[in-house]
C-alpha cells in the first residue's frame, strides 16, 4: 500500500474534474496565483524599506518632513 500510480492519480484527477469543473479550477488557480504574487510583491517592498544596517527605515517621518521632539528624564538612583 505504497505509493499511488500513475493510473491512481489519474482517476482522481477526473474525479475533481467532474465534480468542481474547469472553469472553477482556472478561477481558483488564478485567484492562489494572485495570492502568491501579491505576497512576494509584499517581501520586496518590506525589503526595500529596511536600510543596509538592518534598520527599518520610517517612511511616515520621512513622508511628512516633520521632527519629533522629546523630553528624557533621568530616574533617581536610591
């Protein structure tokens, strides 16, 4: 009870066939497509927003011009 021939695999490929149909099949190969290249379209711009020290780069301060400002107060030591 190994593995499955090549007739085996083929009467399950006509069995999805006839119970989903091409059409089906197509629309859902494409829409897993569009899934995978949607994700690596993702890692790449995740990528190129990360500078070459390994820092993320800050898009929005960057975009807007603006600095923000902040006070650091020293705790007392006891």
């Amino acid at each position: 009870m190994g593995s499955f021939s090549i007739w085996h695999w083929l009467i399950v490929l006509v069995i999805v066939l006839l119970i989903f149909g091409t059409k089906k099949l197509r629309n859902m190969g494409s829409d897993l497509g569009g899934a995978v290249k949607g994700f690596k379209d993702g890692m790449k711009s995740d990528d190129a927003a990360k500078k070459p020290d390994g820092q993320i780069a800050s898009t929005t301060a960057s975009a807007s011009g603006s600095t923000i400002e902040g006070e650091i107060k020293d705790r007392q030591k006891s």
